[in-house]
C-alpha cells in the first residue's frame, strides 16, 4: 500500500481562477473508466512545461513542445490514459494531432493553443476516435472544483491520487496554487512515468514562469526514481492565469519573487513524492540525503547510485540491515571519493566513518531504523557546504507482479 499519502478527502484541493477541469469515459482501456480530462485556461493564461528526455519521447510530447516553442497563449491541455502514444511514429502524431484539432473545434480557440498528454501501454496505436467522442461530455463537465476528479482521472498503476494545494499572499493578493500528479512505476530522471500539472492564479512573466519551472522540476520530479527506468512521455506544466490581481513577477529580483518560487517548489516536492510513496508495490519511502559535497551534481550522483540499487531496495523491503550494500553503491557512484573521510547514517544512527564500520554500530540500532516504514540515509561527504535529496522506494514482490501482468 502506499507509504503515507494522504486522502483526497483529508485535502483542501483550492480552485485556480481561470482553470476549469472536466471528465469523461472514452473506455480506452477499461470500459466505463473515466480516462479523459479536458483543463479549459481562461485567456492570457502562461504556460510553460518540461518534458522527458526519452529519445522515442511519445507524440504528444513532440506536439507539445512545438506548440510551446511556437506560442505562450495555451488554452486547453487534454489528457488520455490507458495508451501512451509512444513508439506509433507519424500515425501517432497525426492521431495525437487530430485531438488537438477537435478539441480546438469544440472550444472555438486554434488547434496550436492546445496541449496533448498521453499515458499509458507503449507501442499500441491512439484510440483518437474514442478520446474525441468523449470530448464533448468532458467539455459538458468543466468546473474550476474538478481537481479531485481530474487526479483519479489521470492514474494508471497508481493506487492513489495525488494532488495538493496551498494559498499564500503576495502583494497584499491571495494567491492560489493547485496541482496533481500520476506516476507509480517507469519512474525515474529526467523525469519519470509521469504527469503533473500546476495551476496558479498568480501573474507571472513567461521568462520567469519558465526558469522558475525548470529549478523546481530539478528539486522535485528530477530528485525521485522508483525503478530506475526513464518514461517516453512524461510531462510537468505550470500554469500562471494572473487572474490573483498581484503586481506581475516580472524578475527573480521582485519581491515577490522568493515567496512564489518557495510555494512551487513545496507543491512539487510533495507532488512527486507522493509518486515515491505510490510506487509499484512499495512498502518503504526512502530519504537519501547527500551532505558536505563540493558541487550539487556530485552530490546527486551520489543519491541515486544509492536509490537505483536493487540490492539496496530490496534489503529495505525485507527491514534486512545489509548496509553493506550502501558503502557499495557510493563507492561504486561516478563521483571520485575519499571514502576514509565519509560518514554513512541510517536515520539517527552512525554506520560507517574512516573506511568502515563504525565502532558504535550494533546490528540492533539498523534493525530498529529499518522497521520502519520511512527510512533515511544520509552520506556526509566531508568535502565542502553543498547537499541534494533523492526520494526512492523499496522493491517488493508486488513490483514484479505489477509490472509482469501490465499489459493484460
């Protein structure tokens, strides 16, 4: 089950002046299964978006990123899932186009100023026909309140949704900031089997919009990895409708700047970790934290040669303290290392310094730490003031069974 994410029904999911939701079933893939949602963005909405760096990236991805690079004016995401259109060639993209076009149609804006995401089996044709006749009753359904229905809606393998909000003041305005996210498996930099999307009613330059989306996605859905496996398709957007009435952030310099940047980088934080604590049969969320480094990349290195090592997540699953299996995978990361100058925790307790195991360690004190369902590990590397997390999540049986039964 998942490893403490909190119910929808435990959240206060805000509505984002200019953002409405709507969904429908096309039955892509489970008959009856609402697998379609439609966002509506009022007029003068920012959109900017980063996307995975797969080389057979889906169709919409492609289609994405060239309506993006052509115009900031976006009006409408459409969301499928059930099929990823990844791996379908030119008749994938024409497909992907063709609901681009419908759905512009229907809404009375270009077809260029909507954006596609699909998610889903790999290498199996767009079922274009079903997610367009289901548009119209999408379309029927739009509410800015949509945003709980729009993250069940979204889901592939997860077993829950995802979404979080929060509203913070800026310039004397009341700012709204909402957001979802799907992922559970196929997870992993840059960035993951997964979608997120984050709306907020704040006015922001698009210049800004964009970087500020770019050193958040760095901080959060490029710091997780489930599986190790990087995804064709997915995708993080962020929103600005600037219908909060705040003076327009229009620099890092203005005022405003930090506090906006503090709430983006918390929504998607918690949005991809709630990926991490879903992931495909797991039972432990993991915090690697990576300490005392000369440069943020090394310090990245060294999490994830921790956090992609199935030795490692699978000790964790079984609470077994094989912590050999860590002083493995740092000495084994791209980072040259003095390993006599590093210490290695296990939660609050100190496993290895100068080389080896230290002195004070009992078996005991790792049992204790690995009972429990969240389970840090921090590497002080000795080396210098910069530090990077990474989240992961054991491997359990349910992983294997998962992912073997797929496709049926």
């Amino acid at each position: 089950m998942p490893v403490n994410v909190p119910s929808l029904e435990s959240l206060t999911l805000h509505p984002v002046a200019g953002v409405e939701l709507g969904i429908a079933s096309a039955g892509i893939k489970k008959p009856g299964r609402r697998d379609v949602l439609v966002m509506r963005l009022a007029e003068g909405t920012r959109v900017a978006g980063v996307f995975t760096r797969n080389k057979f990236c889906a169709a919409p991805v492609r289609i994405c990123q060239m309506h993006l690079a052509d115009r900031a004016d976006m009006r409408a995401l459409v969301v499928n899932t059930g099929n990823a259109n990844a791996g379908t060639g030119l008749d994938g993209h024409e497909r992907a186009k063709s609901v681009c076009f419908a759905l512009a149609e229907l809404l009375g804006v270009a077809p260029a100023q909507v954006l596609p995401f699909s998610t889903g089996v790999i290498l199996e044709p767009l079922p274009a026909d079903k997610i367009i006749g289901a548009l119209p009753a999408a379309i029927g359904d739009l509410k800015p309140a949509n945003w709980a229905d729009a993250a069940n809606a979204i889901m592939t393998t997860d077993i829950v949704p995802k979404a979080a909000s929060k509203q913070i003041v800026l310039g004397g305005k009341t700012v709204t900031l909402t957001g979802i996210s799907k992922g559970s498996g196929m997870i992993h930099p840059n960035m993951a089997t997964m979608l997120g999307y984050l709306a907020t009613d704040a006015a922001v330059a698009q210049p800004v919009l964009e970087s500020l989306l770019r050193w958040a996605t760095d901080r959060s859905f490029n710091c997780i990895t489930v599986d190790g496996d990087m995804s064709t398709n997915d995708s993080y957007i962020l929103m600005a409708t600037g219908q909060a009435g705040n003076a327009e952030i229009d620099s890092e310099n203005h005022a405003d700047f930090a506090a906006l940047r503090d709430a983006v980088l918390e929504i998607s934080q918690q949005l991809a970790q709630y990926i991490v604590r879903d992931g495909e049969g797991a039972t432990k969320f993991i915090t690697i934290n990576v300490e005392g480094g000369k440069t943020w990349d090394e310090c990245k290195d060294v999490g994830y040669a921790i956090a992609r090592s199935p030795l490692i997540k699978t000790a964790m699953f079984a609470s077994d303290p094989n912590l050999g299996r860590i002083l493995a995978a740092i000495g084994y990361s791209p980072v040259e290392l003095d390993v006599d100058t590093l210490e290695v925790w296990l939660g609050d307790v100190l496993v290895a310094e100068k080389g080896g195991r230290a002195a004070s360690y009992t078996e005991e004190q790792g049992q204790r730490v690995m009972n429990e369902p969240e389970i840090a590990v921090t590497v002080k590397l000795n080396r210098g003031d910069v530090a990077a997390t990474v989240w992961t999540c054991d491997f359990s049986y349910d992983y294997v069974k998962i992912n073997a039964d797929y496709r049926s």
